[in-house]
C-alpha cells in the first residue's frame, strides 16, 4: 500500500509539476493525476511520457487516472 493523494489537493495554480514535487517533498508515494483541471483528457502522448518521467525522477509512482468528464456524456 502506498502513501499518497490526488493532485486536486493542491490549490488550483500550481502547475502539474509543482505539486508532484511538493507532494514527494511531503513524504509522498504516488498521486492520482487528473484530467480535469489541470490537465484535460485531451493531453498528449508526449506529455504523458513526460509526467510519467518527472514523477519517476521524484520516486512518486502515478498510481490512478481521473477524470469527472466522462459523467458528462
């Protein structure tokens, strides 16, 4: 089991990267990462690989996906 939190926990105007970051900084494991704020379901594969990379460099592990937008339809 690991220790961690969604990115909805921080305040809106930090970056994607900003709060990976702070929540490896705060003892955190993984995040859940969400494509409804920050970031869309529209991300691209590049960005993707990207955050993936960025949280592998923080040994944060991105542990789920969310989005609220598939309610939507």
């Amino acid at each position: 089991m690991f220790k961690g939190l969604t990115l909805r926990t921080f305040p809106p105007e930090l970056d994607w990267r900003e709060c990976i970051a702070l929540a490896a900084s705060a003892g955190f494991e993984s995040v859940e990462i969400n494509f409804d704020g920050r970031l869309d379901l529209n991300v691209t594969d590049s960005l993707l690989v990207e955050i993936r990379k960025f949280a592998d460099n923080r040994n944060i592990i991105v542990d789920s996906v969310y989005s609220r937008k598939q309610w939507a339809t």
